[in-house]
C-alpha cells in the first residue's frame, strides 16, 4: 500500500483536492523544530527493581518510636534511582534520570549522591540541588560519604577527589603512584581524615584526606594467601579486591578477591586474623552481623551466599545457592537486626531473616522482576491493571500497572527446595521460555484460565491467575497416536495455543499440523481439527508437489467469540477455517505469503495476519476475504496488536518502528522508532496505554495514548516524518510534578489541522437539528400526553384529628364525626395579576421581534431549540395577535428557505395551524402570509422526497455492487 503526502499529491498535475490543499498549508513546520510524538508519548517503565550497581542501606531512628528503626534502600535503575521503603518494600517515589548511566550511589541523610559520567549531583526529595564536575573531564566510578566531603575515584583509578558537600567546592584531589588502580573507598572507624583505598593489583592504602598523605600501604603478599598469585600475567585478575568492608570490631576489615578469597585483617596491626575461600567465582559482597553474633555473609558472582562463623575460625555455617538468578551485587545486615537483605543482577532485591543463629535463613520478603528482557506481553483482563510477560529467564510474570508491590511471578512448583537438594541452579529445573500464551478470565475463578505453549515441548501448560501458580493439566498432542502403532505420526512441539473466549476450552496445535480441543477444567481432550491435503497452489509452491498433512506446521490459531469457528494459519500460507461443533474444515484461504502467526479482534471479527513478506493482511471472518493489506515495513514485523475498537492496529518489527495504522482507511497515521528493537506490543484494553518490551531492557514500558486527553489530528505519516523517541523512565516523583506531567500529554504540534463541522454542509442539502426524535413527536402529541397523565380527582390533604376525639353515647364506642359546613364563602377573584402580566413580553415574543425580516431567524430558533414541548406549546399558545402571527409564519417561510432545521418547522407549522388555525381562516389580511408559506412548504417539501429517492437510490447501487 503506497502512502502519499501533501507535497507529492502538489507536484502532481491538475489542481489538488480541496482537503489535500487546506493539509498542504497546515503540514509546514518551521526549520529546526524537535518532532514530537503524535499519538503516544512516553509515560512510565514498570518492572525495574535494581542493577548491577550496589543498593545503598539506610535506617533511621526517631526518639519515642517503638516500632523499630525505619529502612530506606536506594537501588540503582540505570538513569534513575528509586528509594524503597524496607518494612514493605514498598516504592517510596523515583528520582528523574541522570544525563549518564549512574555508576555509584551514596546517601547522606536527606540526600541522595550519584555519580553519572564526569558529574556527580545530590538530589533532595527528587530534585537536584548540587552538581559537581570531574576537572579532568573522565567518568567517576565510585563516590563515598566522608563528613562533610564528597570522595569520588575517576574511571581510571589514578585520581580520588574531594569535594565539599555543602557547596560543591573540590578541596583537593589525590594522584596514586602508576602501579595503583583505584577501585573503592572505606573510612574504618574511629580514625580521624583517614581512609582506605582498595586497588584492582590487590593492595591497599591508607590516605590522610586533609594532609594527602599516603601513611601505609598493605602489600599484596600479606593480604593474599598465595603469593603466586602476584605476578603479573593470566591470575593477575584474581588478585584484585572487589569488596571492602568495616567490621563491628574496631581496626578490623573484611576483603574479598575476585579469586574467592576472603581475608579478615587488622589494618592497625598490619596481619590477617582468619582467611576463607568461598567457590563460585569472585567475591561481589561481604557483610558482617552487628546484633552480637560474630558472622559474617559473603556473595559470589555465582548467586551464592555463605555465611562464616568467625567464632570458629571462619567455618562455613551455611551457603544459600541460586539465591540469586545472577551475580550479587550488595549484602547488608540491618543494624541490630537478624536480617540481611542482598540485592543481584536478576533484578531482585532479598531480605532474608535468621530465626536463630545457627538455622538457615528464610527469605522474608522480596521484591522482583525480570531477570531476562521479556519477549511476550499481553495484557489481562478488561481493566487494564494487570500485563501477563514471559521472558527469557523462563519465568511468567503478572505485572501491575498501577502498583508495583502488586506485581508476582506465577510460582512453577517447589524448585527451590529441589534445587537445593540436587545442588543444581535453580534456573535449570524451570520450564522453557514460552513460545505462545492465550487467557481468558471469563471462568477464572473456577479453573485454569491462561495455557502457554514452552519451546519444543510437544504439550501445552495452564496457569491459574487467581492461584498465582501453575495449573492441573499438561495437555499433550502425543494421546491422539497413543494406540494407532501403524499411523503414528510425528508429534511436534507446540507452536499456538487459544483459549475459548467463555473460558471452557483450550486448543492447541503442532508443527507437526495437529490441532486439538481440550476441556480446560478437567485437562480431556474433545476435538481433534484435521487439516486435510495442501491446496494444489500451496504444494506447488512450497512442497515441489509431495505434501503431507504431518508436515503442515500450525503457526497460529483464534477462536471468535461465539465458539462457532476455529481459524488455524500454517506455515505454507493458508488460514483454515473449521467449524468448532462438527471439526469441519469449511474453507481455506490462501495468502501470497507464509503465515506468521494470528490475531482476532473477537468484537469486530477482524483477524490479522502477519505474513513473512513484510505485509500485515486483515481478513473479515464474516465474508472470509481480505479487507486490507498493510504496508511500508523495513524488516520483519515482530508483533501486531490491535485498539479495544479495532480502529487502529500496532505493529512493530526489526527496523524498530512502531507504526500505527488507521484500519478502516488502511493508512499509516503514527510511526516512532525506538532507541532499542521492541519485541512484543500490547494495547490496554481501556484504550489508554501501549505497552511495549524491548530486547535490551528488563522491564516493560508504558506510552499514554493522546487521544484520550487531547485532540489530535490523524494524517498520513511518511518515511521523513519518523522520528526517534527516547523509552520512558521509571517515572514516581512528587505528586505535583506526576501532575504537571500530564501536561506533556499535549505536546504542542507544529500545525494542528483539526475539522470542525459547519452549520450546514452545502446550500442544497437539507439540514436537521441533530436533537432526538422524541422532542418533536412530544411536542405534535402534546395534549394527548397531558390528557393521559391528567389525575382523576385534585389531591386532598388528609383531615387532622383533634387531640381528644368525641365519642357518643352508648354501649359501643362511637365516635362522633364533626359534619362541616359545605356552604363555605367563595373567594373573591383578583385582577392584579391579569393587568401586570398584560404589558409584559416573553423572550420568546422578544426574540420573534428583534429578527430582521428577510434573515434565517438562526437566534430565534436556537432559543426555541433550548425550550422544552411544554415551554414550546405555551409560548405558540401566547401568540394572541395579528401582528405576532404574522412575524411567526414569515419566520417559518424564512427558515424554510434557508434550508435548516426542517423536522423542527415542520413541528411547529403543525402545532401552530392546530391552535390558530380559525384565528387565520377569519382574518382575510393573513392570507397572503399564508399563500407564501404554502407555496414554499410545497417546493421544500418535493426537494427533500428528491434528496431522500437520490440517497436511497446511490445506497442501494452501492450495497449491490460490493
């Protein structure tokens, strides 16, 4: 499908149409102007929890407070940071991103410190308040909190800065000898301007901040247990310190190498009290227990964590494996505490509690996300809060959109127990990543709801979202062969999965081309979908002539809403059509193109289809042929989902762009390209945001549609008109900015070209009032309407009782009726309000007055629009004199004229005629009002029965033709 813009149709010869001119005028932009996104913007990134870069702990404890300190973890998110709140682990707020990727975190009270590229900033509550920069112009690698100063190392690690914290001023700055690369910075307690600097040779040095002066240096031969690991050649990265940390014991640090060593050294003395060794790689983290128990925690590059008993030497009590998916960056007790949180490059960060001091520990709680980029993302349910995402980590996970604490992995079974037993990574005993989901929650709270289809494995799982786990039945393809030794087939792995949409069924098929129905509460299967022989057009093109059933790979199937089809697209481009109930295959399309895979919008009937030359066909399940074709794609397109209308499809594919077409128009009318490829895409079902994964990226990404807050105006795009827009960030600071945010929504665009309607289309046509029906019909039955709904009888006020009732005399008691006067005087009648209102004017009269009498009368039928048919009936009622029946029948033949608002002049004509119609008849001076109103109601008449024949007509050529 070509695209043409404005331009191209002006170079064009002959004049250009009227709408493409006014578009032509409107599409110039200025020279140097930013292009902005038109249809989504950047609105927030869910699922990033922390990176390789340590978290930073911090407690806080208020006078009086009985419940404990209060624990903030600072953890890195690429750009951003966010602060957790420890109790809950809840998201406190996110701060905005950094100009660089953040390479070291510190906090000092109420402020935060980042480094990011040559610059390092303090933040306070969100917002920068200090920026200081690296004079030699290289990137700072790692910053620390020293008093009143800011210690910070350059990439290189030949230089360590010292700035003021107060006003950002550099005090001074350290140059190590050649040999030194600096790589961290630990104050040890109680030594005044002094500190300790870790080098990646495996030695040490301690520095007078105030007097930069070396006063010792720690050699690698003491500090390392193996002195042949010092020279220089293929282990001269085990030597390296990768960890430095302070012990509760005053003068004694703990270090960790990248060849796993552990060295537990008295930095006053000059001499190693105990060394372990800890296998699974280098040394990330140590941390030592300070509630009175001598123990110390070590983190691996591995996942591991073990815990030594310095009491004892340094003996292993406890190694955690796999605790994390990935490498460990940080391990930190909280003071006074059993608890000890960790945090790993799988995006996680852990606290773990110790119930005793020699049990193991437990893992408290959690917060998680994806630990791989997530290739498939769906949204759940039909109120846009929940996004199910199936990553390369082998996970699902249900994602939350609107809170993040919300957010769970749906749990596989007991692996962790399993792993620790066969002392294996726990990554291994997962299920492969997967390939294809389909959900309903329609029954969801009965059984299974969500079936996935996993890599190679020839049987489809199912999920249960309300159980947060794994389901009941694995439903495999390999029963349909089980005794049918001589037809045996080959079964395949699953490629498509569909869940009915009432919930009931599941179907699955191969690439072997078997396609079956099961039962998704009891796991049976019912139905088995033949495909049947390949088209003769189909085996030619792709099987050379030889095709087999077996050999017809099933890329996608969809079920429509009322269970009465079943579509399955193959791999050799055909999309079968079989009826659900009797397994009929009814008919067969064929594509110019392989099949990629399927997507059914069930409300409008409208299946996509994604084929491998690059073009995304729209096929109505209704009369099963093309609809539209969707082109302009510069690669392969990846995924396609559509709006909750099915007006608007969204693609994305390997030139990372993601376009949006307009469906009913077929044209291209938003296109943006990505800094990263997007994998999958999926449109919220409240038609407020796109969701998008990418492959460089662990979380997921939200873009606000526009239109739902703005108006925007719906052109063709061309290639010059894409541009690329940064992924959005972990948005989350302070309430007032989140709501000036929204002001972003409404980007200002270089031409806004927005359509209004005129009063009236063209001079020929006929135009209505566009109110309802009903205000007309009420107004001509009027007075049938008030006569149904007349009381029989005027309402009585109920007679009071007097407080003693009067009773007569007797054996029964009786009481004694008071009988009123029926003869009561008549009230005498005033005319005060007769001689007032009879020099009054109602506005209605006012309004028939002041119009010109050759005008349209446009004000005095808007006011006569606004009143109701009781208003309307009364004011046509008060209309007593010659001179206001006139005005008003020459502003009915007015208004004919003019073509506008004919249902409703013809709704006054008739109530009109019908109240003063004997007043006309014995006035021979309206007669000639009369003849005009008559001689014009027949030719206004005999134009519409012309315009409705002439409609009717084009309608009826139009429908029989398509």
């Amino acid at each position: 499908m070509a695209f043409s813009t404005a331009n191209d149709l002006a170079d064009a010869s002959g004049p250009p149409p009227r709408k493409r001119f006014r578009q032509d005028i409107s599409t110039v932009s200025a020279p140097g102007t930013r292009k902005e996104p038109r249809l989504f913007v950047p609105f927030r990134a869910l699922g990033l929890i922390t990176n390789h870069v340590p978290f930073v702990l911090q407690t806080r404890s208020h006078k009086g407070a009985t419940d404990g300190p209060r624990i903030h973890l600072l953890t890195c998110l690429g750009k951003a940071w966010a602060l957790w709140e420890g109790g809950k682990m809840g998201l406190m707020f996110v701060g905005p991103d950094a100009p660089e990727h953040i390479s070291s975190m510190a906090m000092d009270g109420d402020a935060v410190w980042i480094a990011a590229g040559v610059h390092a900033i303090r933040y306070i509550r969100g917002k920068e308040v200090l920026r200081v920069t690296n004079p030699l112009g290289t990137s700072l690698s790692f910053i620390t909190i020293f008093g009143s100063q800011l210690l910070a190392l350059n990439e290189g690690g030949d230089r360590m800065f010292v700035w003021s914290t107060t006003d950002g001023e550099l005090e001074s700055t350290i140059a190590f000898d050649p040999g030194f690369t600096a790589v961290s910075i630990l104050h040890p307690a109680t030594y005044l301007n002094k500190v300790v600097v870790a080098s990646s040779q495996g030695g040490m040095q301690l520095w007078n901040t105030r007097t930069q002066i070396c006063i010792h240096q720690f050699t690698p031969a003491r500090l390392l247990s193996s002195p042949n690991l010092l020279a220089f050649g293929p282990n001269e990265q085990e030597c390296a310190i990768t960890s430095l940390v302070q012990s509760p014991a005053i003068d004694v640090v703990g270090i960790g190498f990248a060849s796993g060593e552990i060295s537990v050294y008295d930095i006053r003395a000059d001499e190693r009290m105990m060394q372990m060794f800890m296998e699974g790689g280098d040394i990330r983290a140590l941390g030592f227990r300070t509630d009175g128990h001598p123990i110390l925690a070590s983190a691996s590059s591995a996942g591991h964590i073990a815990l030594w008993d310095l009491n004892a030497g340094g003996r292993l009590l406890h190694m955690i494996r796999g605790a994390h998916g990935g490498a460990v960056t940080a391990v930190e007790w909280v003071p006074g505490q059993p608890v000890l949180i960790t945090s790993g490059e799988d995006n996680s960060v852990k606290q773990w509690l110790f119930d005793s001091p020699t049990a193991p520990p437990r893992l408290l709680k959690f917060r998680s996300g994806h630990h791989a980029p997530p290739h498939l993302i769906r949204y759940y349910g039909d109120d846009g809060k929940q996004l199910l995402t199936a990553s390369r980590d082998r996970s699902l996970r249900c994602t939350s959109v609107v809170r993040d604490s919300r957010s769970f992995e749906l749990s596989q079974g007991s692996l962790l127990k399993k792993a620790t037993a066969l002392s294996i990574p726990l990554a291994s005993l997962k299920f492969p990543p997967i390939a294809s989901i389909s959900y309903s929650p329609a029954r969801a709270k009965d059984w299974d709801d969500i079936m996935t289809a996993h890599g190679d494995e020839p049987f489809a799982r199912t999920w249960t979202m309300q159980g947060k786990r794994l389901g009941k039945h694995n439903l495999g393809l390999a029963d349909s062969h089980k005794n049918k030794s001589k037809d045996r087939g080959t079964v395949g792995p699953i490629k498509a999965v569909c869940v009915t949409a009432c919930g009931n069924f599941g179907i699955a098929s191969s690439s072997a081309g078997q396609i079956n129905l099961y039962n998704m509460q009891s796991g049976i299967k019912r139905k088995t979908y033949t495909l049947g022989p390949c088209p003769p057009e189909v085996a030619a093109r792709f099987y050379s002539g030889t095709a087999k059933r077996s050999e017809r790979s099933v890329t996608g199937l969809a079920t429509d809403s009322l269970n009465t089809v079943v579509m399955a697209s193959t791999l050799d481009g055909t999309v079968n059509f079989f009826d659900f109930q009797t397994t009929k295959l009814e008919h067969t399309m064929v594509l110019p193109s392989t099949a990629v895979s399927i997507l059914l919008h069930r409300d409008s009937g409208l299946l996509a289809i994604v084929c491998d030359d690059m073009v995304v066909r729209i096929v109505d399940i209704e009369t099963r042929r093309i609809v539209r074709e969707l082109t302009g794609f510069h690669g392969r397109v990846l995924d396609i989902t559509f709006s909750p209308d099915s007006r608007w499809l969204i693609t994305t594919s390997l030139d990372s762009i993601i376009r949006t077409f307009d469906v009913p128009t077929g044209r291209l009318i938003d296109a943006f390209r990505t800094s990263s490829l997007a994998t999958s895409v999926s449109f919220s079902p409240t038609n407020d945001f796109l969701a998008t994964a990418h492959i460089d990226s662990v979380g997921v990404f939200l873009w606000a549609n526009r239109a739902q807050y703005a108006e925007v105006s719906f052109q063709s795009v061309s290639n010059e008109d894409i541009s690329e827009v940064s992924l959005p960030s972990m948005q989350g600071l302070i309430e007032d900015e989140a709501i000036d945010a929204l002001a972003a929504l409404t980007v200002s665009e270089a031409t806004t070209d927005v359509y209004s309607t005129p009063p009236q289309l063209d001079g020929e046509l006929i135009t209505l009032t566009l109110l309802p029906r009903s205000r007309w019909q009420t107004l001509l039955n009027l007075e049938v309407i008030q006569q149904r709904n007349k009381p029989k009888e005027p309402p009585k006020a109920p007679e009071k009782a007097p407080f003693f009732l009067p009773t007569l005399p007797g054996v029964e008691t009786r009481f004694a009726l008071e009988v009123k006067d029926s003869a009561q005087k008549p009230k005498t009648d005033t005319r005060r309000l007769e001689r007032a209102l009879r020099g009054t004017e109602s506005v209605f009269c006012q309004k028939l007055a002041a119009e010109g009498s050759d005008g349209d009368y446009e004000g005095f039928f808007n006011y006569a629009k606004m009143l109701s048919p009781a208003a309307l009936d009364l004011e046509l009622r008060s209309l007593v004199t010659l001179e206001h029946l006139s005005l008003f029948i020459n502003a009915l033949n007015q208004r004919l004229t003019s073509h506008r608002d004919f249902e409703a002049v013809q709704a006054f004509q008739n109530v009109f005629l019908r109240m003063h119609g004997d007043v006309l008849v014995a006035n021979s001076e309206m007669r000639h009002e009369l003849e005009n109103l008559i001689e014009v109601q027949r030719k206004e008449s005999r134009r519409v029965l012309e315009l409705i024949a002439s409609s009717l007509g084009t309608l009826g050529f139009v429908r029989d033709t398509l």
